[in-house]
C-alpha cells in the first residue's frame, strides 16, 4: 500500500474514542442542555452505570465503538429526548430528568432491547 493511500485510509476513519462510555455520557449531557434539561443526581448515576454495564455486557472495545460510535450517539439521543417527553407529561416545570423518565423511556416506552449498546 502507497503512503498516500495508507494516510487517506487513515483520515477517513473515524477517530478511537478513548472512554465510550464518557463520551456518551457528555452526549446525554448536552443533549438534554440544549433543551434547557439536567440529569438529577440520582439519574444521572443510574445513567452512566447502565451505559457502562452496557458497553461491558456486548463486550465493546474501542474499535467496534469506533464503527458503530453513530448508532449509539442516536440511541442516547433518542433515550434523552424520550426522558424529556416523559418528564414534561409528569410535570411541565420541571427541568430536572429523573430515574423514573429513564425507566419510562427504558422500558415502559419499550426502547429495550435494541438500544444498543446499553440494552
């Protein structure tokens, strides 16, 4: 393989994400800013395990999460903005997301299995 061919294989992979499950946890994080929305601690806690538990349970290393990185930042996406939903019919003020809208949004709205990689 030529060295120009080697450097545009190079630039047209996506970068290794060195901790996946930080990454999608600052996702989940400025998803629900950008709507004016914040984890409670509780939540939050329960979130980052469950992303955590998740990448360990379907044996994600680096590189698959290199590969499939755009097919989780939309399954957080899609849980994020289904937890805001679910929080708002609970109570319209609130900007907090709490452990019962990601249990809706997990369960109740049947989101797993399939969200991969946390269920």
């Amino acid at each position: 393989m030529s060295s120009s061919t080697s450097k545009f294989l190079e630039s047209s992979q996506p970068l290794l994400i060195r901790d996946p499950a930080s990454h999608l946890w600052r996702l989940a994080v400025a998803i629900a800013a950008r709507q004016k929305f914040k984890f409670s601690g509780e939540c939050a806690t329960n979130l980052k395990e469950r992303i955590k538990a998740g990448l360990k349970d379907h044996k994600v290393g680096r590189y698959e999460f290199r590969d499939r990185a755009a097919e989780a930042e939309a399954n957080i996406e899609k849980l994020v903005h289904l937890m805001i939903t679910e929080g708002q019919s609970r109570d319209p003020a609130s900007q907090i997301l709490g452990e019962a809208g990601l249990f809706s949004a997990l369960y109740g709205c049947k989101l797993c299995p399939g969200l991969w990689p946390l269920c």
